[in-house]
C-alpha cells in the first residue's frame, strides 16, 4: 500500500516522470575500417573506434542492447541509409539519440541542378564513403552513386528529429575527413579521407559559380523537431588523422584511433553533471588539438542543450575559448581588435566547466580577430580553458556624444540629460562632449511630446524615440539607444580598415553591374538593379573569405557566409574563382557609397554573432566563439612565461570595393 501511495505521489507531483519512464537512449556506431582491394580507399582503425565510443556512451546511461553497430562489409550505402531510417522508428517522443561515423569521407561535386539537390556555395557536398564507395569515378561502373552526401543524411536527421520532438536530443559525430582540399603534413598520421574531391569523369564536373543558397549541414527544420548538434573531427578543408596510443596488446605496442572518437570518450567520461555540448566540444577540441595542432574540429547545433538531455543551459556572454596552448603558459584567442582587446587587457583564465578562477592572463599581441597572451601558471595542452574579459583597452572602439537642445532651461530636456549622462557614465568607452563622433538630438515638439534622435555626423538617423512631456527613457529604451553606439561605433572601425595585408597580394576581388555602365571611373547603380561579385586567388594558399556590406546610410552585415552556413565552406583553392551571379542592390536602399570588404585569412573567422545581433545562435565555429555582447564593464606561483613575441598572428587581407547608388 505504501509502494502504491508512493508511486501516486510521484506521478502527481513530477511532471517530468512520464518523460522520464518514457525516454529511451539509442545509439547507431557505423565503422568503416576495410574496404575493397579495387575501391582505392586504404584501411584505417575505425573498427578501434567502437570500444571507446561504447564505453564513452555506456557511462551515460546506454545498455549494449540500445546501440546497434554496422561494421565494415555491412555499412554499404544502402544498409546504413535503412539503418536510419529503422532508428527514425524507433525514436519516439523525447527520446536521446546518438549517432557515429567512422570511416573515409571526401568532397564531392554538387548535382547540377537546384531538382536534383544542387545546394552547396562552395560546389561540392559533404560526403562519407560507404564501404561500396570508391574514392575515384570510374566511367564503366562507379560514378559516385555510392558515396553517401550531405542531403542524403539531412533526409534520415530530419526524420529522427521530427519524431523525437524538441523534448529529445540528437548527438551526430563524424569521425571522417568529410570534405577536404588540403593535406596538413603528418607523414606518421594515418587520414581518414581522400584530400582530393570526387570528380565525376564523363562531365568533369568539378566546380559551379555560386549561385545558390546554402542550407548548411543541419538544414531548417520546424520548432517542434529536437536541436540537433553535428561534431566533425575537421573542418571541410582539411585532412583528419587518427591518434596513436600506447597499448601493449598491439603487436608494435601501438593502438590508432579515431582523432575525434578519442576525444569523445576522453571528454564524456570527465563531464560533470548539467555540462552542456559546448564544454563537451571544448574538451573534445582539446584531445584532438593536443594531439595534432593544426586539425580543427568543428560543431554546428545549439550548444547550450546538455548533453543527452532535453534541457539547455543558459549561455554565459563574456567568455572566449583558448584556441592553442603555446609553449608553457602562451595562448592563443580569436577575438582581436573588433572585440575591444588590445596589449594590456587583463584576462581571467578558467578551466572549461569549472567557476573556479585558475589564473590570470594579459594580452600581449592583436590583430583585428585574434590575440596573443601569457597567463601566470601553466597550461596543459590537453585541457580546455576559458578566458574572460576582465580589463579592455578600447582604442579605436569608443565614441564622444554631444547632447544637444535648442531649448535651454527646459527642466523635462534637463532631466532626459542628466539621465543619459548617468546611464552612459559606466562604459568607459563613451564620453560626453562637443568634438562627438555622434549627437543625441533632444527637441520638444508643440505637441507636448520630446523628440530624440540619435544621429551620426553625416546626418543619419541611428535611433529615435518620442517622449511624453516630463517622461523618462526606460530600461528597454537604454539598452536599444546603447546598442545602437555600439552598432556605429563597430561600423566606423570597419570602414577605417585599411585595404592591404599579406594576403590580399595574391587575390582580386571585382564588381561587375549586369547593366552597362558609361563612367569607367565609377560604378553606378540604381536600387533592384543586378551585380556579379567575384573573388579570385591567384595565390599559392587557400585562403577563407568573408564579406561584410556597409551601405550607405551604415547599415551592416555579414552577405557571406549567410545564415546557417558553415564559414569553412567558403574557401579560394590557389587558382579558383568564386563568382556570386545573384547579387543586387536592394530595393529600399539609400543614395550614397555602398562598398564591400572583403576579408581573406588562413584560418576560419566567424563575424556574424558580433555584427548581426541575434537572440539566439543555432551555429557555432571552433576558431571565433564570438559572444553576443563584449562591451562590458589568484594564485601567488609564478611560472616561466612563454615567449610569444616570435609568434605570429594568422595573416588577413583585406580588398574593399564598392559602387555608388542612385535613385531617380
């Protein structure tokens, strides 16, 4: 009777029980290790891979009877495809699902048409190679109709999370060069993947203008389907290689495993309770990066949601990841200029998961997106830290406002004043004064009301609001106006950007109207009317491109990558052209220079979260976590610092070009 009483209790009182009874963990692992003699793909250790991911996955509550394998000669194209198709089945409402690839992946080219799934800026889909994949098109018998793309897989994701709703969790992991354009050197790594794409040997289909719209590996899917989170062990340019570990079993006493399988099970057997992806991805990046530097796993999905739960945390703003460890206390960060860091800024330093302070830091060198820095105790290479931002040197990033009315003794005029000076008082970036970058313009209107308009000096309005005689700005009201400072204040300093760097040697960027123009001189162009923009390197490296649009009444944003694409796809190999055919002025836009910067690196940049603010960000990318505000206001043992001064930050270049818009 008390068994019973209890139960009831339970079931009244926990909204969550029948959830939880109801919720089940399944788990599909597909390694690839042996492939055909005649497939010219070489045999790899991914059979290595299951024991760990087993034992990774069983530590959070999966039974050996919930994960189902597929192994070698099993995982042909078809078989894994109806194994996705059986998960999909049997996922039900709530339920955690995880799935695993571990095998060979390449490039392959895009189809030809949008009917046909043509979706892909870049011009190639992701593909993993299944064990009747060949890594080269034979024109008698295999052109490519084996290799298993990106939308193939997007079909059985999108069926799994819609079945699962968004009270369940999918976990993908790709432990398989997915892409990749160019081999790091590793001569005693073994790779998972053909460094060189699929080229299809009747068409020759090798590469497309980019005229289409990417969706990006995750897709769009309704608000009711769960979040899914994609790791991959590298980013679409590169190789990914296994890691060797010690074992005495092994004839030569040496185990290889899968980089970003290793990294998994290092890292889901260290979580601590509520740990959400993003602390997942950090420690499995710092396995992987530990292990092989140059290789730069990547994450797409929300990474707020904890790992194989339903529930999400909630972000913390004001943080950065350590990128690189280098020598005994160095680091690396990428978040430079744009993100108000500059030599001297003071940094905390924390252990991933941790709310524990574990040292100080100070910055030490910066460019425009990454910085270099020295903390006070050492580093481990294999752990992942966190930085935040404690002491920031502006510079550049700070703005005097001149208050202005043209009413005086005006005591509701004097009042918003007084309030204004007081709200901005604790930003140490902004300054009251009569030589301003920007004017808040207080009028009274005959109306009773008071006008305000925010206005930079070339007379654009950035914020307006109308007031109520003797009303006062609330907090809502605050928050908007400042965010709009911000907003002027990160556009002045993009259009102060110099042209030129390292990189922009070796590349062209040109603007060509679809309309023919008469003045050589300059480009004119009325608003709806056409462009192509075209990027070329003739360089020796590939290089990651962005592009940023400042308009002419300083509106800003990032055109490329757009939303939901992943930055690494957006690639120049040494002799290519990317031309965007679908260009066009927009139709509401205002008389006056509209130009485009154009910023080339060697490593993956990410601008959007700190140029188009966004409540909620459903990607995020390895190399520049950016956070969604950063304008904010120890240990006694000394270690041997690092000597960074020899290091060097990424190389950018940056082009600007640009026409002029008319209307008539």
């Amino acid at each position: 009777m008390k068994a019973l009483t209890l139960y009831i209790l339970l079931f009244l009182c926990c909204g969550n029980v029948q959830k939880v009874f109801s919720q089940k963990k399944l788990a599909l692992i597909v390694a690839i290790g042996e492939y055909p003699q005649n497939s010219s793909w070489p045999a790899i250790a991914s059979i290595n891979d299951i024991r760990y991911i087993k034992a990774a996955l069983k530590q959070h509550g999966f039974s050996d009877k919930s994960i189902d394998t597929l192994k070698n000669s099993k995982a042909t194209k078809k078989a894994i495809l109806a194994s996705l198709t059986n998960l999909a089945k049997k996922a039900a409402k709530n339920d955690i699902v995880f799935i695993h690839f571990a095998c060979h992946g390449q490039q392959v080219y895009d189809q030809l048409t949008a009917e046909e799934g043509k979706d892909e800026e870049d011009g190639y889909d992701e593909a993993l190679a299944p064990y009747d994949s060949k890594g080269r098109c034979d024109p008698v018998d295999y052109r490519g109709e084996n290799h298993l793309r990106d939308d193939d897989l997007h079909k059985k994701f999108n069926a799994i999370r819609s079945n699962i709703g968004s009270g369940g969790s999918l976990l993908v992991l790709i432990d398989a060069c997915h892409s990749g354009t160019a081999s790091r050197s590793a001569e005693s790594l073994v790779s998972r993947g053909n460094p060189k794409p699929f080229i299809d040997c009747l068409t020759g289909a090798e590469k497309y203008f980019a005229d289409v719209a990417e969706t990006g590996f995750i897709g769009k899917t309704s608000d009711t389907a769960a979040n899914m989170v994609v790791i991959s062990a590298s980013a679409p340019h590169q190789q990914n290689y296994q890691v060797q570990l010690p074992n005495k079993k092994m004839r030569d006493g040496i185990e290889q495993v899968g980089s970003l399988s290793y990294g998994f099970y290092k890292a889901a057997t260290e979580l601590g309770p509520e740990s959400d992806y993003q602390l997942l991805f950090e420690k499995i990046k710092a396995v992987i990066q530990g292990n092989i530097p140059g290789q730069i796993p990547m994450i797409e999905g929300n990474t707020q949601q904890r790992v194989f739960s339903g529930l999400y945390n909630k972000e913390e703003p004001g943080y950065a990841t350590i990128r690189q460890v280098i020598g005994q206390t160095g680091f690396s960060i990428d978040k430079g200029l744009l993100n108000n860091i500059a030599p001297g800024s003071v940094l905390t330093v924390y252990k991933a998961g941790s709310a524990e302070p574990y040292t100080e830091a100070t910055i030490e060198k910066v460019n425009n997106f990454q910085s270099l820095g020295v903390a006070k105790k050492p580093l481990n290479k294999l752990e992942a830290y966190r930085v935040k931002l404690d002491a920031l040197n502006y510079g550049d990033f700070s703005a005097a406002i001149f208050l202005r009315s043209k009413e005086k003794g005006n005591k509701n005029i004097d009042a918003l004043q007084h309030q204004v000076r007081n709200f901005i008082k604790p930003y140490r970036y902004l300054s009251i004064g009569e030589n301003a970058d920007m004017m808040l313009d207080m009028a009274p209107q005959p109306d009773g009301k008071i006008s305000l308009a925010l206005l930079e000096k070339n007379d654009s309005i950035r914020w307006s609001k109308q007031l109520v005689s003797g009303d006062t700005l609330t907090k809502e009201d605050c928050e908007l106006l400042l965010s709009k400072i911000k907003n002027a204040i990160r556009v002045k300093y993009l259009r102060s950007l110099d042209d030129g760097g390292e990189l922009a040697k070796g590349v062209e960027v040109k603007i060509t109207p679809h309309k023919e123009q008469t003045n050589p001189a300059e480009i004119f162009m009325e608003p709806g009317e056409g462009f192509n923009l075209r990027l070329t390197n003739n360089g020796q490296h590939t290089v990651f491109y962005t592009i940023i649009n400042i308009t002419a009444d300083n509106k800003i944003s990032v055109s490329i990558p757009g939303e939901g694409a992943d930055p690494a796809n957006f690639q120049l190999s040494p002799g290519t052209t990317k031309e965007f055919k679908r260009s066009k002025v927009d139709d509401n836009a205002v008389a006056g220079k509209e130009i485009f910067k154009v910023i080339f690196s060697n490593e993956v940049i990410d601008l959007r979260s700190i140029l188009e603010r966004k409540k909620e960000r459903s990607l995020k990318i390895s190399l520049q976590e950016m956070v969604d505000d950063l304008f904010k206001d120890g240990e006694s043992e000394q270690a041997t610092r690092s000597d960074v001064s020899n290091v060097s930050l990424d190389e950018t270049g940056i082009i600007t070009v640009g026409f002029t818009v008319i209307r008539k």
